[in-house]
C-alpha cells in the first residue's frame, strides 16, 4: 500500500513500503540503531528541482513505528520554509521512502541559484505513534558565524562578477566590432579577474566544508548545491 503526502509546493511524498497495520509482538527492548536510514541524490527532474529519496530499512527482529522530521530551509537566508513529519509502520527486512522535491531559488533575487537544503531527523517506538526532535533552528544558530562569513564571501564574488560585467560592457561594445574582437576583448578582461573569481568559489567550498563538522549527528544538512546559471 502506497500512501502520499502534499505538503505545499514543490510537494513531498511519503511512499511507505508495506505499511501493514500493527501486529502484537512480544515486549522486547530493541536498539532502533539496527534501523538504517540514507539519503539519495536522485537526477534532476528539471532546472527547477532537485530530488532526493530518504530511505529507512528494518534490521531490527521487529516492526516499529517510525516519524520524520524534514525541515526545508531558504538557501540565502537560512530560515526554515515548511516543516514536514511524515509517519508510517515497517516490518522485519523492509524499507520506507520518502520523496523530497527541492526547489530553487529565483533568479530575480540571488546571484547564484542554489537548491534549498533540508535537515531530517527521526523518532522510532514499538507500540505508539513516535515523537520526533526538530533541529534546524538550533543547528542553524550553531552556524551563525560560518553562514555570515559565506554570505560576506558571496557578496564580494557579486560585486566582482559585477565590475567584470560593466566593464566589458563599457569597454568591449556589440555595435562597430567583429565578434572574434570582442570576444578576445571580453576574455582578457575576464583573465584579470579570475585569479580572484577562483578564490570566492574555493573559500564557499572551504566554509561549506566547515559547516558539515558542526555537530554533524544532528545537524547534517543536505543539499544547498549551486544549479546551472
């Protein structure tokens, strides 16, 4: 039995493998560690999305009863858009997914695009509905100070790609110019820059980097990759 979940726009959909109903067990302690979970980059639907599979599988000697947490985050501001808990049932051996459709940022308003980002954590019980932690805001207040040093490294790589423009605009013009010139014009002048250009993408990498050390059992954040221009 398949079950869907909308949550907004772009939707998330619970798919639940097996979702049978609850079946009488024994009372048992069980170590819910013996339930695994990964998170999938899926291929891109479109230039607007990106999709990721969060996939559970029961390696306990039980069924158990499972919520989420996925908390879908602005990329540039860092605040969360839309909280989702979806819930289900797994058996013994099996596996449940959950579909997450990330969109992008528009184009009007950001220099680079960036797929959102979402946290996802997780609450297991054996005869009740689970409770489940949500950690976005508390993670993001950990990284308070890494996010405004890549915002500040964001700002200067804006103000460069900026200058480059203008001043190939202004030096290098469509009208009175064969296209080879110009474009011999453009790339030396694009030459100059790029030294500095390098430096703005290896500090966002660097400062990313540094992000995913910051207690990374609860605060793990996925994707926030730069889309195509």
């Amino acid at each position: 039995m398949n079950n869907r979940i909308k949550a907004g726009i772009p939707a998330i959909l619970a798919i639940v493998s097996l979702a049978f109903p609850f079946s009488a067990i024994q009372a048992v302690e069980i170590d819910f560690s013996c339930i695994e979970y990964r998170v999938w980059g899926k291929s891109h639907l479109s230039d607007r999305y990106r999709e990721f599979d969060i996939v559970l599988e029961n390696r306990c000697p039980g069924p158990a009863n499972w919520t989420m947490c996925i908390e879908r985050m602005d990329p540039w501001t860092n605040k969360v858009l839309e909280t989702h808990t979806p819930s289900g049932h797994i058996l013994p051996e099996k596996k449940a997914r959950v579909n997450l459709q990330l969109k992008r940022a528009s184009k009007d308003r950001v220099f680079h695009n960036r797929f959102q980002e979402f946290y996802v954590n997780f609450g297991y019980s054996i005869n009740d509905a689970p409770s489940v932690e949500c950690y976005a805001r508390q993670c993001e207040e950990k990284k308070k100070d890494i996010r405004g040093q890549i915002r500040a490294n964001e700002k200067a790589w804006k103000q460069t790609d900026h200058k480059i423009n203008s001043q190939i605009a202004e030096e290098c013009p469509d009208s009175g110019w064969d296209k080879t010139t110009r474009e011999e014009c453009e790339r030396e002048i694009r030459e100059a820059q790029r030294v500095q250009m390098e430096l703005y993408v290896e500090n966002d990498v660097l400062l990313r980097e540094q992000i995913t050390t910051i207690d990374p059992l609860h605060c793990q954040v996925w994707s926030g990759e730069l889309t195509d221009p």
